[in-house]
C-alpha cells in the first residue's frame, strides 16, 4: 500500500544512502510516478522531497541520458509542488 511503501522506501535510503536505485526507489514512490498501486494524495513537501532523490540519483548515472532522465523527473516534481 501506499503508506507502507513511503516508510519502506524510507528504510531503504537511509540503509543505502548513496546507491543511486535506493534514491530513485524513493523518488518514485514520493512522488506517486507509478501506476502499480494505488497512490494517495501528495504534498508539496513530499514532491520536494523526491525532486531531491530524483537528483541525487541523476547526479550518481553514468549515462547522460540516464542523468537528463532523472534531472526531468525531479523538475517536473518540483513544478507540481509550485502549484500546491
């Protein structure tokens, strides 16, 4: 469910702070990118919050397409918080 994946994902960054699919599981999950469940409504702190691991997880890609991939996500999550 949702809540219990934030406090998983949660658990997972803090045990693998810089592994960059530890930060991108988070960001995901914060900022409800998936469809394979449910998700419930997001705050602007949480959207915030993923934009972080969303860069975090670029920042650590050895791809250049990887690092735009992720630096899109984190500044659309950064949008939608705008508009809260």
């Amino acid at each position: 469910n949702d809540e219990g994946l934030k406090a998983l994902s949660a658990r997972v960054v803090r045990a693998a702070p810089n592994y960059g699919p530890a930060l991108c599981m988070r960001a995901v999950v914060l900022s409800g990118r998936c469809g394979a469940w449910v998700v419930g409504p997001r705050s602007a702190a949480e959207l915030k919050e993923a934009a972080t691991h969303f860069e975090g997880a670029a920042a650590m890609h050895p791809a250049p397409a990887g690092k735009a991939h992720y630096a899109g996500h984190a500044a659309e999550c950064r949008s939608r918080a705008e508009i809260m």
